[in-house]
C-alpha cells in the first residue's frame, strides 16, 4: 500500500515511524526541510519537501498513484485543501486528515464528497478526552480500551505488593472468581513481554493487561489492585482545546474544577461550561493549589500545551496529596520517563492519534486498533469472513488457529454476545475477534490469517 503522509510534526513523524516497520510504502511531505530530513535518517521513508497542499507538490510525492492520503499538520485548512486537490486531481481513493476546529466539525454534511471529500475525520482532542475519561471512570486502570461498541474492555493495570491474586497463579482466576469470565491476555514484566499461561506467577509491579465484558471488568481489576472508591474529585490544569473538552464531557459526573493562568481564556471557559468552577491561577503555584484544597482531589489532570508545566504541576500535586495524576506530554521521549514513578499515567497525544489511524490502514476487514506501549504492542478486532474452505480462521477452534508467536486471542463478540478466548471456542463468519500482541512485527501475519483467499489448501 502506497500512503502519503503530510506534515512530518509529533504525530506525522510518529504516524511514520509506526508504519515504516511494515513494508508500507510511505512518503512524508512537509515544508519544514530540517524535520524531514532528521525523519529520513531514521525511518526506511521517501520524503519530498514542499507544501502539502500545492497539486504540484503531491505530485512530486506520488499522488498520481497513492492509495491513501493522510493530512495531519497543524493547519485544518492545509489538511482539508490537500484532502481536496488529491480527491479533484488524482482520485486518490482514501483521504483522512487531522481537523482540530470545532467551527468545521459541528457544521453537519460539510464533510461529504459533494462538499469537502474528507473520508476519515482525526480529531486529536476528542481521541485524548475519552481516553481520560475512561480512566476516571476506572480508578486504578493505567489504560482502558473498548471494543465491539463498548461491549469488551481490555485494561492494563498494575499488580500491587500484597494483592489478592499476587503470587498466585493465572489458573486461579477461575477459582476466585468462579461467576466472572475473563482472560489475561498478556503481562510486561520489567518492561519485557510475558505471554500468559495458566501456570504464570503474577508478580508485584507486573502490568497486567486483562478483557472481560465491559460489566465484569471493575471486578477484575479488584482482584488485582485494592478496591478504589470511585472518583468524585477532578481539577484539571489547562483551559485549552483539551481541556474545555474535558471538563465538557465530565462535568455532569464529577465535581470539576478548571485551572487557566490566561484571564481572557477563563472568561470564555466560565461562558462555555456550566458545572466547573474556573480558576485563574498558574498552576505550578504551590500555595494556591492548597488553597483549592489539592489534597482532597481524587484526578488530577494536566492538560496544558507545554509538557514542562504539565510535568511539574503533576508532580507538585502529587507531592501535595492528589490521589491520582494524569499528565498529557507531547515529546514521546518524556513518556517513559516519567511514567510509573509520582506520575501515575502518562498519555501521549500522537499515540493516541495513530491508533485512531490505525485502522484505516490495516489489511482485511479490522474494525479497531490500539496502539500500546509506545507502538511496540497493538490490539485489535477483526471480523473473522468465510467460511472453513477459504479462511484460516472460520470454523476452528482458537487452539488450532495458527497464531504467530505473542498473538493472542483475548475475545470474540458474536451478535450480542461475548465470548472469552478460551482454548474450545470455534470461531464463526461474521464474529468480532479481539486480538492482543505483544510485538507489533507480527501485524502482518496476523492481517493474513484474517484475509479470505480464492481457494484455501
């Protein structure tokens, strides 16, 4: 598959370094010389430099023959032209771009091939606000993904010293939790990748990834870590994009409060919400963070667009009594280094944004993609199609599946039901298969497994 990507910024270059891996061909076009070239000394990429809405531009990139074209600088309008010359000109056949500005998002039927002929919409801001929100909805998880329309969760959380099921095996989960079907579908250990079995010891500090139907999954999560009392207390720092869409989704659950060191900003955020209380305030400030009563907060959400500030002020309400932070951090280097320690979670924006993307560049029919840890694991639902004579998967049993090694298969949701990936269960056409792998490398081999051939021997 041919992709041409425009704007080789955070989430072009991550975009980028995602794929390259995976025999795609990939061409990056930005107008930014000295990005794209530290980018081609890196990555296995073509890159041509220019403006990406400039029809003379793409086709030096190769629009002429490109399967897919992916805007995402930082200019919704430069995203939305290019979109348009390479619908107008070369009849590209998938354009997705990156639109930020709700003033086009909330005009309904604008995008649409008679008007402005974007076929996949990328909004950064919604992607991060439901991740955070999920995890506010789950105290204690580190990650939270839905599959299936949130009939299946896939959670990452974190053993703790002491845990009911630490230091016992994974076969005890049947025992323990004898009316709660579930399956671990995966543990890092030390930063290193264990495929589970029901022999496997869990230890204190392992990230446990689990799935269960989306009810069932708080259960699990308590035999794992102590029981959390639900979240009622939120501040989050930053009034921007982010942040108003945050404290917007929130407010009707949760008590909100808004830190925004711009005066102006705070007046239009005191406009827009109608729950949250609005502060200005900087807040990195010690003494007015303890004035608003930090240590009785239960989320604190840094959400600003400086990574500097984020880090500090979480670290600085932590230390302050917070019970949990959630810090936005734009520079994937920062990510690993500061999660796990006073800051609980880490989310980085260009992550989320390319598992957004994700899906719509996987071979067969695959619905959804996460991208995890830093890119080196993904999960994802395909949909099985066929029948045994022509697919690899339809008709067998998961224990006869032929599953490249660290592939997992966590679930399958058929009709309105979900079934757990034990071992007996026999896949059918048209089945939602929740699939974990801990190395990304064997993406490919699994897009196979779930492609239907002419002829199957």
């Amino acid at each position: 598959m041919k992709i041409l990507i425009i704007g080789a910024g955070q989430v072009g270059g991550t975009l980028a370094a995602n794929l390259a891996n995976e025999a795609f061909d990939i061409t990056l076009v930005d107008n930014n010389e000295t990005s794209l070239n530290e980018l081609r000394d890196k990555l296995d990429i073509q890159t041509v430099h220019g403006w990406g809405s400039h029809p003379d531009v793409l086709r030096r990139a190769g629009a002429d023959d490109a399967d897919m074209l992916i805007a995402v600088t930082s200019s919704d309008e430069v995203n939305m032209i290019a979109c348009q010359v390479c619908y107008s000109l070369f009849r590209t056949p998938t354009k997705i771009a990156r639109i930020r500005s709700s003033s086009y998002l909330t005009r309904e039927g604008f995008f649409s091939q008679d008007h402005m002929p974007i076929d996949v919409l990328i909004n950064p801001e919604q992607v991060v606000t439901e991740n955070i929100r999920q995890l506010l909805e789950h105290p204690g998880a580190l990650q939270v993904l839905d599959f299936a329309d949130g009939r299946v969760q896939l959670v990452a959380v974190k053993a703790y010293y002491g845990g009911p099921l630490v230091g016992q095996a994974l076969s005890f989960f049947k025992t323990h939790l004898p009316k709660v079907d579930m399956r671990v579908v995966a543990i890092f250990r030390r930063g290193q990748a264990i495929v589970p079995t029901g022999t496997t010891v869990i230890e204190a500090d392992d990230e446990v990834f689990c799935i269960a139907a989306s009810e069932h999954i708080n259960a699990v999560m308590a035999e794992l870590r102590k029981v959390e009392r639900p979240f009622r207390r939120v501040m989050i720092a930053g009034g921007g994009n982010i942040g108003t869409a945050l404290a917007r989704a929130i407010e009707p659950y949760f008590s909100v409060k808004v830190l925004e060191y711009n005066r102006d900003r705070c007046q239009q955020l005191a406009e827009t919400l109608n729950n949250s209380v609005v502060l200005n305030m900087n807040a990195t400030d010690r003494e007015l963070l303890l004035e608003e009563n930090i240590e009785q907060t239960d989320a604190f959400c840094a959400v600003t667009n400086d990574d500097e500030v984020n880090i500090m002020s979480s670290l600085l309400a932590k230390k302050l009594g917070a019970r949990q932070v959630v810090t936005l951090i734009g520079k994937p280097a920062y990510v690993d280094l500061v999660q796990g320690g006073e800051i609980d979670i880490a989310i980085s924006p260009q992550q989320a944004t390319t598992s957004s993307l994700l899906s719509h560049v996987r071979r067969g029919d695959v619905v959804k993609v996460h991208s995890l840890r830093r890119g080196a694991a993904e999960a994802m639902e395909a949909i099985a199609h066929g029948d045994e004579k022509n697919s690899k998967v339809v008709g067998r049993a998961i224990r006869d599946i032929d599953l490249p090694n660290g592939a997992t298969i966590g679930a399958i949701v058929r009709d309105q039901t979900v079934l757990i990936g034990h071992d007996d269960v026999v896949v059918e056409s048209d089945d939602h298969v929740i699939l974990f792998l801990v190395d990304k490398r064997q993406v490919a081999a699994v897009e196979r497994l779930f492609q239907v051939g002419l002829t199957f021997f």
